[in-house]
C-alpha cells in the first residue's frame, strides 16, 4: 500500500532540485543547494592562517557558523553547526594546508523540511567552487519512518512533523576534486566507502534503520547528478591545475 503524501509524491521521490554556484562576489567560495522550498546557502572563506583554540595545528580547521532564516541561533542550531563541521572534515584533505582555518557560513533561506542535508549538499558545493581540496564529494538525505512503518525520502517540514522517526544520512561520492599530484590516497587521510554521517531521531528499530540506508543509498544518485553536473566546470579546473 502507498503511502499518501500531502504533494502527491511517492514515498521513495524527492523534491525538485536546484543547486547553484559561484554567487557571492567577496566570498572565496559559494553555493545554495534548494530541495522543493527548502534552501540552504553557503560561504566559504579561506583557508586564513591560525588555527582555532582547542584545535589541531597541524591539519587545516573547519570551522562552520549556522544562521538561523530569523531569530537567535539555538540549542538545534547549535547541533547542525557540530554535525556540519564533522561531516566536512571527514570529506576534506586536512594535511594540505596545516594551521590554517576555512570558515564556513551556513545561512538559512526557508526550511520546508530536510533542512540538515540541505546545508551538508550546500556546503559540499561552497567547498568546491573555494577550491578546497577534498578526497569525494558527499551527498545528504533525510528518511522519515512513518507509524504505519513505511519509510519516506525527502520530507517536507509538516512530513517531519508528522513521523515517528527520522534519519540524516551523509553517503560518499565519487572522487573528483583535487588531491596532490592527482593520487586517488592521501597520506594519513582514509577516504570514506560507506556511510560518512549518520543521524536519527525519535524510536526506529535496526531493520528500519537499513531500510532507510538502503532507499537513501538509491535516491542520492539523482542527487550526485545534480552535484556533478553544477560543479563539473570548477572539478575539471581543480584537476587541471592539481596536474
């Protein structure tokens, strides 16, 4: 039986996509990343030398600022800042550029729903079109477990509302930004085959969990297209001159 959804998807469709890059003028790097009217846009500045307190001097520091659409930033805002900054550092070559601090601004346009992955796609984006060497690419995605037990993709924010549980799920793409003298490994950095971030929220049992791995795994392809297709001129700018 299928699941009947407010916007007349089906369980496993997702949501218009639109990314785009390249559109603030001081900013070293910029991207917005838009999921039906969910849209996320991202500046990235640097790398500037220094690293943070409490940080590692001798890798490169991620440090990501959340800005909330209105109002003060919050206790959840505070959890996405963590969450983005972890996913980021899992995806960035960090021993290229020692003592030295990207920091990424996170700002809200309108949050319809799936507003984490959002941010993550957006900050994937920003980090490439800045030039910031990264081992892959990474693409994010929500699933939500309905109290029936059917698994959709891709919520709007009254979707989210309306589960049982949810989960943000961070999946690894193919190689293609720049890496020193074109080698598919760095030294001292591994490179991510499975899952790179994995969040959920509310009761969800193991079989429930894979579940939404294995349709989230699926649906990213689309996602990876929209990406590569976006960033291709800057990925084979990178390549050229890491060459």
């Amino acid at each position: 039986m299928e699941i009947d959804r407010l916007d007349g998807r089906k369980a496993n469709q997702l949501r218009p996509l639109a990314c785009s890059r390249n559109i603030l003028n001081r900013a070293h790097g910029s991207a917005s990343w838009t999921q039906g009217d969910t849209k996320v846009l991202v500046a990235v500045y640097g790398p500037k030398a220094g690293t943070k307190k409490n940080e590692n001097p001798e890798k490169a520091c991620i440090e990501v600022i959340w800005k909330p659409k209105s109002g003060q930033i919050g206790k959840s805002e505070r959890e996405y800042e963590m969450i983005v900054k972890r996913t980021l550092q899992s995806i960035c070559i960090l021993n290229i550029n020692p003592n030295t601090t990207t920091s990424v601004i996170v700002q809200v346009i309108n949050d319809d729903g799936a507003l984490l992955p959002c941010a993550i796609n957006a900050a994937c984006a920003a980090l490439v079109d800045a030039g910031i060497p990264l081992k892959h690419l990474a693409v994010a995605i929500c699933c939500c477990l309905a109290d029936s037990g059917y698994i959709i993709l891709d919520p709007t924010k009254l979707e989210e509302q309306s589960m049982k549980a949810y989960a943000y799920l961070v999946f690894p793409n193919s190689i293609l930004s720049v890496r020193p003298e074109g080698s598919l490994k760095v030294q001292g950095e591994p490179m991510e085959h499975g899952v790179i971030t994995s969040g959920t929220q509310g009761a969800m049992s193991v079989d429930d969990y894979l579940n939404c791995l294995e349709r989230g795994r699926a649906a990213t392809a689309k996602m990876s297209t929209v990406l590569r297709r976006n960033l291709q001129p800057q990925i084979a700018s990178d390549l050229s001159k890491a060459g």
